[in-house]
C-alpha cells in the first residue's frame, strides 16, 4: 500500500484545530487507486455517506478519473472535510474496494502538484490566511 502527499507539520494547536477539525469544513483532497471497477451504486453511496465502523461518513465529492480495464484498477478523485484516522481507506473498504494507492493532492486550496516525492516548502502567509477563514 502507498500513501504520498500533503501534511502540514506545526506546534500550532490552534491552527492544527482550525485546519483539522470537520465544523471548519476545510477540504482535504485524495486520488485513490482501487481494485476493481467501481459501479455507479458504489460511487453514490461514497457521495451520499458510508459506515466505517464507528462513524457514518458526511457527504463526500467522488469522481472517477480512470477506469483501467485491462488491469482491474479505478482512479478516483474523493474530496472531504473530516478526515477520521484512515477515512479513506476505510471509506473504500466499505464499499469493498482494496486502496493500493492514496495520495492527499489538496488541503484546502493548497496543493503539493509543484512539490517532488520527498520535498517541502514553508507555507505562504497568504495560505495561512486562507486556511484560516
């Protein structure tokens, strides 16, 4: 299993509430590779809200970027706001797709698409700003 892309490291407590914590609804934003081809009963149940056990997921935006036949794999593209431990992962899991890959493309507006494997950068005060509000 691989798992790549943004995190924000700080000491700030309060920033890590106001950036983390569902009522801010600041999006977090995953492409996922999935075994299987996923149907469009499965999609809407990952729009609508799954159970992962002890919580019943909000609302998510779900898309399908690829659909590889040949090796049984999708590509998808789930955007959320709450982000429990693992979310998703097991958000896949309950729709009994297998995550092979899961990368954080976006926090909120910020993304890490100019940022090679293994790099980092401050963030910009404007950013924070964003984050923020």
């Amino acid at each position: 299993m691989y798992t790549s892309g943004a995190i924000i490291l700080t000491d700030d407590g309060d920033f890590v509430y106001k950036v983390t914590h569902p009522k801010h609804e600041i999006n977090k934003t995953y492409n996922v590779t999935v075994v299987g081809k996923v149907n469009d009963e499965e999609l809407e149940q990952l729009r609508n809200g799954v159970d992962i056990g002890d919580f019943v997921t909000n609302k998510a935006n779900v898309r399908i970027l690829k659909i590889d036949e040949e090796k049984n794999l999708t590509r998808l593209q789930i955007t959320i706001h709450e982000g429990k431990n693992r979310q998703v992962r097991r958000m896949c899991e309950a729709i009994g797709k297998k995550v092979l890959s899961l990368h954080r493309s976006k926090i909120g507006d910020i993304t890490v698409k100019d940022l090679k494997l293994g790099t980092w950068r401050y963030l910009r005060k404007s950013e924070i700003e964003k984050l923020l509000k």
